[in-house]
C-alpha cells in the first residue's frame, strides 16, 4: 500500500499502475522482466509541491541509501542498509526483493550496467544491519554483481584486501563505465578502486585529498561522465575530484564554495551535477541538492542553484530519469544514529 503521508496521495500510484511509460523509455525486450514492474512518473495525476513529485514508498525497515533507474522495468530499484537487498520498486507503492545474497548484509550504491545485463550494488557492514554480527561489522566490503533479469549471484568481489589490516571497511559508492567497469570508493580509504567486468581489482587512484577529516568518511559519491572520466565528492571536506579511468590522475575541481556533506552524484542530461549533501557524517553540511555546470571539461564548476533544505530529510543521493532527477531520502541518518528503522521511504523530484 502507498502510505499517505505529507502531501502524496493516491493519485500518484493510480497513475504508477496504469503504466503509461514515455516513449524516450527503452522498452524491454518480452522475456526480459514481467511487464507489472513498469513505473510511470510522467503523468499530470503526479502530485506536485514546492520541489516536485513526490513518491513515498511504503518498506517496513528496508532503509535504502542507494537508488537506481532501471531502463529495462522502467523504475526504479533501490538498496537497503537494513536488510542487504536490492529492491523493485513496484506500481502498487511497495518494493519487491531481486536480490536477496545474504552475504551483503547492508547494502548502499546501486547501478544497474542494462548494457551486460547486471545489478551491481555496494555492500559493507556498518553495525546496523539485521544480520550485522561480530565477525561481519566492519569488516566485509565490496561490490556485489547480479544477473539484473533474475538476481542471482554472478561474483562479490571483495575490496578490503586491496588495503589490509584497517580497522574499518565501507564501500559506499561506485561508477560504472559503459564497458562495465566499476570505480569504487570506500569512504575511509584515500583510494579509488577499480574492478574489471571479471572482477579483478586494482588500485586505480590514491590522494590525500580523498582521506576524510577527523577520522570522519571521505571520499563517498562517485559518477561517471559522458566525456570519460570520474567525478568524486569528499563528505567531510566537501572537495569535489576529477580522476582519470586511464592513468588516476587526480585533479581538483575548483568550486564557489566546498560541498560539505557530499554524499550521492548523479549527471544530468545537459550534463550538469547533482549533488545531495546531509549532516549524517558531516554536521557542516546541510540536507540540500547541489546542481553544478562547467564550462572547463570540470577544471572547476559554478553554482546553478541549490535546493535548501530539501524537503525530505536525510536525502543521500540521486539519480537520473527519462522524467528527471529523484532524490532518495531513506532515513538512513536515523538508522545509524540508533533510531527506529523507517516504514516508507521517499522518492522526490527535483524540478527543472
């Protein structure tokens, strides 16, 4: 059920079931995935307020951190810092699980790779999981791959043996370029790790500039660009990094002002950056969206505008649509501050 909550009522999942998909959506080939899973965002029945279509999905302790769109369903799947999954969601206003490896526990970043058919998606153990244990909770990390058509297992890659004998691991947030690799951040490394669509790994890139500030997280939201290169946000310092995917060369970005609180990155379609910051890591920052443009191939970057405070608390990243950016607010800040795990979670636009 859709729960009903602030101003979204049922208008909006009426016009999710009836599945009235843009024509700029891929439509999915007839034995990709069931045709039920189609999601329609663009209809007039959507409800409107001061930032946009708002979609409150309901999840009993799900608490997902990451978002993606996935072009062959036509919605959205989401991760799950509480339970370790990768979720559809559905037209009904729910989720259903497509990826259910116990071996994740909690899971954040998550990308669907439509070009080789797989769901990648960032797994850690932070201590708030259901299944988050003594020889789990801190010490596991990675990218998990999936088959994106069924969700069965097609390798976790381990990344904490690329940097041994640290007393704390959390893959948070990775890119994935059009041939499939993976460039990942683990917010308490100054690295950039690259994964090959074998899964072999390497060190693609290691800076200072990466490490966080008062044993806080650093390095977090990474995106890929069209022009063939990555874009990295540090959440305590708020820098935000162009790094090569050739050699890793590092080159800071210069900004009107940091970014503190970087979480989540996502690319607009004329090519601007998203940018969600929070307080969860960073009490500096402030829950706001970010929209940044260059003019020097991001030798530096000016201010669009920004969306502050963002109405729903707790955002963490977002991501592109054939109907614009969603921002994801799960309550994950809640979760990890020792609160309740949340019952929905809140998909909201950000307007034009």
């Amino acid at each position: 059920m859709l729960t009903r909550r602030k101003s979204v009522h049922k208008g909006v999942m009426a016009a999710l079931a009836a599945g009235l998909i843009g024509a700029a959506v891929l439509a999915p080939e007839a034995s990709a995935v069931p045709a039920t899973d189609a999601v329609s965002l663009h209809s007039s029945s959507a409800v409107r307020t001061g930032t946009g279509d708002v979609l409150d999905i309901d999840s009993p302790d799900l608490v997902p951190e990451g978002v993606t769109w996935d072009p062959t369903r036509n919605t959205f799947l989401v991760s799950s810092a509480r339970k370790g999954t990768v979720s559809i969601v559905t037209p009904q206003g729910t989720t259903r699980p497509l990826v259910t490896d116990p071996r994740l526990v909690s899971t954040y970043g998550v990308h669907v790779d439509a070009a080789h058919q797989r769901v990648l998606v960032a797994y850690a153990d932070p201590g708030a999981a259901e299944s988050s244990a003594p020889g789990t909770t801190n010490r596991i990390s990675g990218i998990g791959v999936f088959d994106l058509r069924t969700g069965e297992p097609i390798r976790l890659v381990d990344l904490t043996h690329l940097n041994p004998g640290r007393s704390n691991y959390f893959v948070n947030d990775f890119a994935v370029a059009p041939d499939g690799t993976a460039y990942v951040a683990d917010v308490f490394a100054p690295e950039i790790y690259k994964v090959t669509p074998d899964g072999r790994t390497s060190v693609l890139a290691r800076d200072a500039g990466f490490a966080g500030e008062d044993d806080r997280p650093g390095l977090n939201g990474v995106v890929w660009h069209p022009s063939g290169y990555l874009l990295a946000v540090n959440d305590s310092t708020g820098s935000l990094y162009r790094v090569s995917p050739r050699d890793g060369h590092v080159r800071s970005v210069r900004l009107e002002r940091p970014l503190l609180g970087g979480d989540g990155l996502s690319i607009h379609g004329d090519g601007d950056l998203a940018v969600v910051t929070n307080t969860m890591a960073t009490p500096k920052g402030r829950e706001a969206v970010t929209v940044l443009h260059s003019n020097s191939d991001w030798c530096g970057a000016t201010t669009v505008r920004t969306v502050a405070p963002w109405a729903s608390s707790e955002p963490t990243t977002s991501v592109g649509t054939p109907y614009g950016t969603y921002v994801i607010s799960g309550g994950v800040g809640t979760l990890f501050s020792g609160g309740a795990p949340a019952d929905t979670f809140t998909l909201r636009r950000l307007l034009p």
